[in-house]
C-alpha cells in the first residue's frame, strides 16, 4: 500500500498556426527528461506523410474510427480541417497524468480552445513565427501542399494569431533552442507552483 499520494501531473499546451515549428519545439522539448514529459500523440485521418511513423507522429484511422470515438467520448478535443480529423485521446492523457506526468499537447487553437474550456488548469502556451512573413516561407518550403490548401492555412493563421490573448503564456519561436528553453522554464515555473518539484 502507498503511504504518499501521487501527484498528478501538467496538462501542457503547446499551440500555434500551422508551420510555427510546434513539432520541432516539442521534439527538443522531448530530450529533456528534467521536464517529465509525457508526448500525447493525436488521432488523425490525413494520410501519413514521407518520414511519419505510426503512433510517433500521430495514430492514423479511417474516417469510420474517428467517428466511432467522437461518439464514444473518447477524445478529449476533436477538430476537421481541410478535409481531415484530427483529435486527442483522452484516455491516455488521464492515465499518465495520474502517473505522475507533465502531459504535453501539440494542438491546433481551435483544440486548444476546447481543452482550455475542459480543462481550466491547463498549462496553455502560444508559439508563434518571428513574423507572418516567415510563417509564409515556412508553410511554402513544406512543398507538399497545394496553393489552395497553403492559402487555407494562412488564412486560418491569421484569425489563431488574435486569439493568442486568451493562452496564459505567448513564446516567439525565432530559434528552436531559445523557444524550448523558454518553455521549459515555464513547465519548471508552473510545476513548481503546483509542488510537482
């Protein structure tokens, strides 16, 4: 039988346009065992990219599957852009939290909006690109999308930068290393608030 109780860990969100470097900023996050991390890894049905790997990047389902967990209450959030669902299971979120994990999101806004909603002790934080215009080159120099689908997410991006005001933190990713460095003194910050360390 325990004596102590474990504490329950973050629920960290790491949000921001497509193209700021969420994905990047997350991996080096991810080396630093300091931060206890947890990489709770989304649900999609858009088709896995060159390099991707099942269950790294993101768990790929049919249609049919990702509609069979919306309707089961087994994702957390759950958004469709351009064509394709994309969603956080909860299930797995809940179970390293009361493990004891920092659990880090790398979310879209519109799902971080959502969980902010569910989950009002979020660790919510904004990353953006030095400028719209490097935003711009970042999403072009992909080149795996078409103009329509690049003019889509532009778009999108500007409505998700005015709604940066409502995250509790906001980091400009001008380099990686700066970026994760900032976010991982925040996580030690609000851990230690939360007499996780």
């Amino acid at each position: 039988m325990r004596t102590t109780l474990m504490k329950k860990g973050l629920l960290i969100i790491l949000s921001g346009p497509s193209g700021v470097g969420k994905g990047t900023v997350r991996l080096k996050l991810m080396t630093r065992p300091e931060l206890n991390l947890f990489y709770s890894v989304s649900m999609t049905t858009r088709k896995i990219r060159p390099g991707e790997k099942e269950g790294r990047e993101y768990y790929y389902v049919s249609r049919q599957e990702f509609l069979k967990q919306v309707e089961e209450g087994n994702l957390l959030e759950w958004n469709e852009f351009v064509g394709n669902f994309y969603g956080t299971p909860l299930d797995k979120v809940n179970q390293k939290r009361e493990e004891g994990y920092n659990v880090l999101l790398e979310i879209d806004v519109n799902g971080a909006m959502k969980v902010m909603e569910k989950c009002p002790d979020a660790v919510s934080i904004f990353l953006k690109a030095p400028s719209f215009e490097a935003l711009e080159k970042r999403i072009r120099g992909r080149s795996t999308e078409t103009e329509e689908v690049i003019r889509e997410r532009l778009g999108k991006a500007k409505s998700e930068y005015g709604l940066a005001y409502k995250y509790k933190y906001s980091v400009v990713n001008d380099s990686v290393e700066r970026a994760a460095d900032e976010i991982a003194s925040i996580i030690k910050k609000e851990s230690k608030q939360a007499n996780l360390i």
